[in-house]
C-alpha cells in the first residue's frame, strides 16, 4: 500500500541526511509544503536548529512577479529557510532518495492576509472578524486562492498536489495564548460561530430571497444559550437550507475551479489532485467539509483524518466509497507524533482498518515533527504493512 509522509522544507534544506533518513522510514513518497501557514515547529534531527519559527503564512518557493504584478492580494515570501527556493531544493533532495514528491499547499487559511486586507476575513455574527479566515465567498478572494494553488501546485519535479483549507475556514484556530475555552463550544456553536455575514455574504443570502438581518438573528438567537452554559438552540429549516446553498456553492466551486486550474496548468496527464477533506458539508478547517459524489466528480481523492478509535475512521471512509471512480485515491492520515496526539505504536492496526473500510494510501503527519521513538515505531509499521 502507498504510503507518504508530510514533511516542511525546513526539515530537509541544511541536513543533508534528512531525504535518505525519511526514505529509510519505508514510505514511497512525501507531501512536501509549498505554501503554508504560521506556525513554530520542532526538528529534532536537524544538524543545525531545533525550532523554526514561521511568522506569517508564506509560499516556500519564489513567486512568479508576472502572475502577481499590481494585485493587492498576492502570496507572502518567507525569510526562515535559507535559499532562494527551499521548495525546490528539499524536493530535488528527496527525488534524489527515490522518493515521489507532491505539494501541499494551504489556502483559505492565513492570518497576515487578514491582517493587512481586513476586508477579506470572515466576519461572524457579531461583526468580529476572523484574520485567519479568508472569507471564500468573496469573488476577489477566490480568484487569490485559485491562482496560488496553480503557482504552489505546479512546481518543478512534482508529480501531485494536496490541497488543504480549501473552503471555509471559520472559529477553531490553534492561536498564540488562545483564550476562548472559558465557554465550551461543541460542533453546533463552532458552526454558528463560523458563519460569515461580511457584505458578500450578506448579498449572497439576499440573492437567495433571504434577508440578513433575519438571518442575523436566527443565528445570535441560536447561540444566545450556549453564553449561559447551554445548549444551542436549533436554527429553522428554511434559515439552514439558505447557508447551506450559499457556502456549499461557494465552497463547491472554489474547489471545482482550483482543481481545474491546477489540472490546466500541470505538465502531462497524470499529475494527481487531492483534498484534505471530511464528508460533511458543515466541517471548516484545513479538512474542509464536501460531498463525496460531488468533490469525486473533479478531484482525483481525498485525504481524510483517520487518527483515533474505529469510529473515527467509520465515519469518514466509507462515504466516499460508492463515489470513487478509476483511479481515485482514498488516503488514511494518521498524526504519528504520540505527542500531538498520534497513535505511532498501532499503525498497523488503524491502518488495516481503514483498508478495510476502503482506503488504497496512508498519509504520515509529520516525518519532522516526529520524535526517534515515533519513528521508529512507523519504521516497524511501514515493514509490516507492506
């Protein structure tokens, strides 16, 4: 079964026994970032540091100033990797290894994006923005993301892509310092908290013969229980049924037309598109919520969250199954640093279950991120899996 491992540039530029390293693991390719968020990551064997520290969502490659000449939004260059293309030179040094190298390219998700053009981010019910939270329903943001993953996708030597966030981002956050846990918010109210009501939207709503102001109260009514230690109260049917035809659509055709663009673009005819995804219109987040039968009509798979018990695995697998045509790719991902979570010591287990309930690959979150025990314990894994 093929397997890959995720893995950041900066795991691989600068150690140069990193690429032989990750292919001793037993794996057959690895999904290496080319565009990605903020964030502060540990590199227990690199040589030469042990923290990097990504400031802002960056593309880890150098931009194409034509595509992006004279256009307010456009991808932020990094400064934490040394070299002019960290992507390039981590890719060429992991092919070298015998290694099949696809992107991973992260969308809807970036916080100096919000930061610097405010009018792009999610706006909730309340009117707090969310700066991390590109608001997809605005055209001048979709023609951003479309265009990125195109540039972040089709980069030398790559044979494929996973596109991750791409549809709505909304409250769930990992922040610096976070303070929002005093209320607990179950899987309702981080959908209520995750709509967006910014202009756009507002027009959408008002396009669909609903007024948003209705709307608007709907939602503040909904959640008004959950502040007083509550439940959520429900939303009517005719109030859901309008978000859900307005961000399905909106999230639908991003996806339809990223695919399509980065199919356009990509040298020959098998350079394969896959979504971080969960079978579940309401999901936001880097696994963004989609329906099997439409995101397999376009893309060529999905990469699904598969880390915990049985029924974690039960409920995403087996929806895609009755959609999959030739060649689509069902992939388990497993976290398997024990310390965020993963569970390295039953891989071979989970990963057996999820075979049986359909899927053909596994993803390996992260190769970097991993202590020498978590890998040791994949290394096992990978030699008894096959």
């Amino acid at each position: 079964m093929k397997s890959s491992a995720f893995v950041y540039p900066w795991d691989v530029v600068g150690d140069p026994d990193a690429a032989a390293r990750i292919a001793d693991l037993g794996v057959q390719q690895v999904t290496l970032a080319s565009a990605y968020h903020s964030t502060r990551a540990l590199t227990p064997r690199h040589p030469q540091h042990r923290i990097v520290t990504a400031r802002h969502s960056a593309v880890l490659y150098p931009v194409d100033e034509e595509r992006w000449a004279g256009r307010a939004l456009r991808p932020y260059e990094q400064a934490w990797v040394a070299g002019a293309d960290p992507f390039g030179e981590a890719a060429e040094a992991l092919a070298g290894a015998g290694l099949e190298v696809h992107a991973w390219v992260v969308l809807a998700h970036n916080s100096r994006l919000g930061d610097d053009h405010p009018g792009t981010s999610v706006r909730n019910v309340y009117g707090d923005r969310y700066p991390w939270a590109p608001c997809i329903g605005r055209p001048e943001v979709r023609e951003y993301l479309v265009d990125l993953a195109v540039e972040a996708a089709v980069r030398p030597g790559v044979a494929g892509v996973e596109l991750e966030s791409c549809g709505w981002y909304g409250l769930a956050h990992l922040h610096a310092h976070d303070k929002i846990g005093g209320v607990g918010l179950g899987e309702e109210a981080q959908y209520l908290m995750s709509l967006c009501f910014c202009e756009c939207c507002c027009a959408g709503y008002e396009g669909l013969g609903a007024s948003p102001e209705e709307l608007r109260a709907a939602v503040r009514g909904a959640l008004e229980p959950v502040w007083a230690g509550g439940a959520p109260g429900a939303l009517g049917a005719d109030v859901a049924g309008v978000f859900a035809a307005w961000r399905d659509g909106m999230a639908s055709g991003l996806q339809r037309d990223a695919v399509a663009a980065v199919r356009a673009a990509a040298p020959g005819s098998g350079f394969q598109v896959l979504l971080h995804a969960v079978p579940s219109r309401r999901a936001v987040g880097a696994n963004v919520g989609v329906d099997p039968a439409d995101v397999l009509a376009h893309a060529d798979g999905v990469v699904l969250p598969c880390t915990g018990d049985a029924a974690v695995r039960t409920a995403v697998l087996p929806p895609f199954v009755p959609h999959r045509r030739e060649g689509t790719v069902l992939a388990a991902n497993f976290t398997v640093v024990a310390g965020m979570g993963g569970r390295p010591s039953s891989l071979v287990d989970d990963a057996a279950h999820a075979v049986e309930l359909g899927a053909d690959e596994i993803r390996l979150y992260h190769a970097g991120l991993a202590s020498e025990g978590d890998v040791g314990e994949v290394r096992k894994a990978l030699g008894r899996l096959g």
